[in-house]
C-alpha cells in the first residue's frame, strides 16, 4: 500500500503582503482622520456666529489641517471688477489688502478658475506674468472656488425663454461657468459677459480661495484636492445656511420691532380714538341742543318730527320757531356730505337764520342775505339746501321759498290731493345769484299738512338695490293723513325701516310733518 506524501514550504511571497497590507491600512487612518478632522472643522464652523469667523476658521483649518503654508481668500467687487483679499493667514509680513487681480481674462488661473468652477492646480507658473510669482513669489499654487447652494436655475429666475443656450433646461445651476452660456446678456466678449455674470443675481460664487506650500514644498496629491475641495465646498453651504439664517433672524427682528411699533400705533391710536369719540359726544351733545327739544303745537299747527344723523353728528337741521307773535318760521335744511364739518356749517346757517330773521319776514330775502354772508364770510366747499317757510296764522298765509332742496309735500287733507313744491331757486353757499322766487299760499286752517324731510329719507336703498323715493314717502304719507303728525311721523319711518331692512341709510333723514 503507498502512502501519500505532502510537503510544505515557507510561502516567499508572505512579507510584502504584509506590508501591503500595512500601507493600506495606514492609507485607511489618514482617510478618516481626514475625514474626522474635516468633521471637526465643519462643526467649528458651524458654531461661529459671524462671517468672518468662518472666514478665518476655513483659513486655519486648511493651513492647519492641510498644511498649507499660506492661504488667501480672495471675494469678488463686482463695481471694480475685480477680485481683492478678504482674509489671509500665513502672509504677515506684506500688506496685501490692495492685491487686486482683475476679474478679466487678464486674471489668469485665479479667475479662471471661478468661471470655469472647478479648481486649479498651476505647478510651473509663468515668472514674467503670473501676479502670485511677482507679488509673493509663488513656486506653485492651487486655487479653488468658493461657492455658495443655488437655489434657482438662472432661466428659470429670469424666465428666459432662449432654448438655445447652453443653460436652457440643463442640471447645471451655475451658469457663469458653461461655456457659451449667457445669451440673454448679449455679451460681446469675454470680459463682458463676466462682468455680466458678477453683478447677476444667479452668480453664487463667493470668491476664490489660493494657497501655496512655499515653505514646506510638499507636493499636492490628489487626496489633498479631494480634501480641500470637500472641506470648502462644505463651507459654501455653512456660510449659505448663516446668511438665510441672519436673514431670517433679521426679517424676524423687523417683524418684532414692527409689532412693537405697531404696538404702540395702536396704543396712540387706541387714545386718540377715545378722545374723538369724546368729542363727537360733545359735539353730538352741542348739536342735539340746537335742535328744538321740545315742539309743542298751538292752537293755529300740530306738530311732529324726528332726526336721525347716519354718524354722531350730521348735517341735517329742521326747527319750528315764532318770528313775532302769530308769524313762525319753518325750516328743514341739509349740508353736503355729514360728519363734524357739516355740523359745524348748519350751526352756522341756524345762527344766521336766527338773526336775519327777525328783521325779514321774507324767506327769500332772508335766504339771500345768509348766502351773501356765506359767499363772503365763510369759505368751504359744502353747499346746503334749504327750503323756508314763514306762516302767518294771523292773515292764513304760507310764504316759502325753496334753495335746491327735494320736493316738499303739501296735502289737502279734505280733498285727499297732494302737491309737490320744487325747488325754485339754486341751493346756498357757492353762487352770488341764487335766482330764489318766493310764493305765497293762502289756506283755510286745519285743513292743510306739509311734509317736510331731507333725501336721506328718500334716497335709501334696501337689499335689492331699490330706493325708497318719494313715490313711496307720497303713498305712505298719504296712508297716515288722518293721524296725528306725531304718530305720522312714527308710522313713516316704521314703514321706511321696513322697507329697507339689514341696509343701514348711509345720509341723514330729517322727517317734519305739519298740519295748520
């Protein structure tokens, strides 16, 4: 029987297996140490709490982490067209503030790299002409573009609709860097469509950060690109982040500022408020005393009447009153527009009223003379329409005279017929001629009823847009001919309330209903 034989020797192979092994695995450490330091420097970033603390962060970060001897943050001025230093370390001993480098074609690599967006590594720079080399002698540098999140496509914001562009529907957001991009800016070189793309609203690029190794003149690998662009990009959406934040506390400290205002507005308003509202109660006070409290009828006239003012105080006035012994006059009279101003202008009619009467039983004269007092005395852009009436019960003659006012009712209560009295004349307050005529009506007593009432009454809307007009006031008045002008006048503007519901007047209505 033959037996098997097996022999073993040392594989020659086994130590550089190991040691490939060992170089991945400290491959692997520097990997996520990297990644922890980037971790680390993102979260520093992110607790600063102003810009040029991330600034000068990154700055650090990068020398620090990447051991980069000098590093430059170069923002954009678009006004120069130009790129300038913001932040830097590593570069004590110049005065770089005004290192400015176009942002032309003239650039070079720096600029070149923010329109083509994408980093530059330049190992042999020109001597004669690169601006790194001249100013702060360079032997090779590395530029990257910092940049900010695009939140919109530049032709969706513009709402572009040139389908020919190289943008138009693509995934690209950042426009300034396709080439042949920019048609809507009819750019004629280069130069101008960079200047073009700087002051757009679409441009997110917020500088461009250069940096050397002037010192240690250690090579840049690829993994030292890989980690700077990814340590910068995250960057980009930290300092994107800050500002909508800074723009969401500012927008949020203008709101609370504004409700403070607003506050107080309201505080101030809230007070003058109360002393209007104190005022119109004086004024409603002073008006309501103008009126007369409390007609009572004699033996020659029955009397009934009623005010409503559409605010606090109106424009509307009416009153009874005895000129001499057994001569009354009789008024209703109505300003322009109601309110404070209107009240103010029939106080004064009433006062004029009230003092030429006395010495003019005429109501035409008595109307011209308060005209020609208003033309010359009081200046306003009210007018007022007025229709005056003297009774004489003494001689049973009815004077009157009517200033563009609405037609008056008057009613034989035997033969059941109504008249209407039209205006004869122009209303007062705004022309020197009011070509007024005055009639004279002759009656036998207790057989005659007035009237009287300003357009606030007729000219009421209901629900359905129908007015109530003087048709209706007619047929109602006519219903309540053989009541007393009292109860008349509760009965009119029943009727009137019924008619026009859930709509509130928006005019004053004076109502006065005379049987003499």
């Amino acid at each position: 029987m033959l037996k098997a034989s097996v022999s073993f020797s040392p594989a020659n192979n086994r130590p550089d297996q190991l040691a490939g092994l060992q170089a991945q695995n400290e491959l692997l450490k520097a990997q996520l140490m990297n990644t922890s330091l980037i971790n680390e420097l993102s979260k520093v970033m992110q607790t600063c709490t102003d810009l040029e603390n991330i600034y000068k962060t990154l700055l650090l970060g990068i020398q620090e982490i990447l051991q980069f001897d000098r590093v430059i943050l170069f923002e954009i001025d678009p006004a120069r067209f130009c790129i300038r230093p913001r932040s830097w370390v590593g570069i004590e001993h110049l005065n770089i503030s005004e290192f400015l480098i176009p942002l032309g074609f003239e650039g070079g690599d720096v600029t070149d790299a923010i329109f083509l967006n994408r980093h530059l590594i330049v190992e042999i720079p020109d001597a004669a002409n690169d601006v790194f080399v001249k100013k702060l002698s360079s032997p090779s540098y590395v530029v990257v573009p910092l940049i900010s999140k695009a939140t919109k496509k530049c032709w969706e914001f513009k709402q572009c609709n040139r389908t020919t562009c190289p943008v138009y529907g693509g995934y690209n957001p950042y426009c300034w860097s396709v080439p042949g991009s920019g048609q809507m800016l009819n750019a004629q070189s280069e130069d101008q469509r960079r200047r073009f793309c700087s002051e757009c609203a679409c441009f997110r690029c917020e500088g461009v950060f250069w940096m050397d190794r002037s010192t240690s003149h250690l090579p840049i690998t690829s993994d030292d690109i890989t980690t700077l662009t990814t340590v910068i990009n995250q960057a980009g959406i930290i300092i994107e982040n800050y500002r909508i934040l800074e723009e969401i506390e500012h927008t949020n400290n203008d709101l609370s500022n504004a409700n403070i205002q607003l506050k107080q507005v309201n505080h101030d308003l809230s007070i003058a408020q109360a002393k209007i509202n104190t005022d119109l109660k004086h004024a409603h006070t002073i008006q309501q005393g103008l009126l007369p409290q409390n007609l009572q009828d004699t033996k020659d006239f029955s009397i009934g009447a009623r005010y409503i003012p559409a605010a606090a105080v109106g424009g509307d006035y009416y009153d009874v009153f005895e000129i001499h012994p057994g001569v009354y006059g009789i008024i209703v009279a109505d300003v322009s527009g109601h309110g404070i101003a209107s009240a103010l202008i029939m106080s004064m009619a009433k006062m004029l009223l009230k003092i030429f009467a006395t010495n003019e039983v005429s109501p035409q004269k008595t109307l011209e003379r308060i005209n020609q007092t208003f033309q010359t005395e009081i200046r306003t852009d009210n007018f007022v329409t007025i229709f005056y009436a003297v009774l004489d019960t003494r001689q049973k003659e009815l004077f009157y005279t009517s200033a563009g006012h609405c037609p008056i009712l008057l009613i034989d209560k035997e033969t059941k017929e109504c008249s209407r009295i039209n205006a004869d004349g122009l209303f007062l307050g705004v022309f020197p001629d009011m070509r007024l005529s005055e009639s004279r009506y002759p009656y036998a007593q207790h057989k005659k009823r007035l009237v009287l009432y300003t357009d606030g009454l007729t000219e009421t809307h209901n629900d359905n847009d129908e007015m109530f007009d003087l048709n209706r006031l007619e047929l109602v008045s006519m219903n309540t001919l053989n009541t007393a002008p009292s109860r008349a006048v509760d009965e009119i503007l029943d009727y009137h309330r019924k008619f026009y519901g859930h709509s509130a007047p928006e005019d004053d209505i004076t109502l006065l209903v005379i049987d003499f």
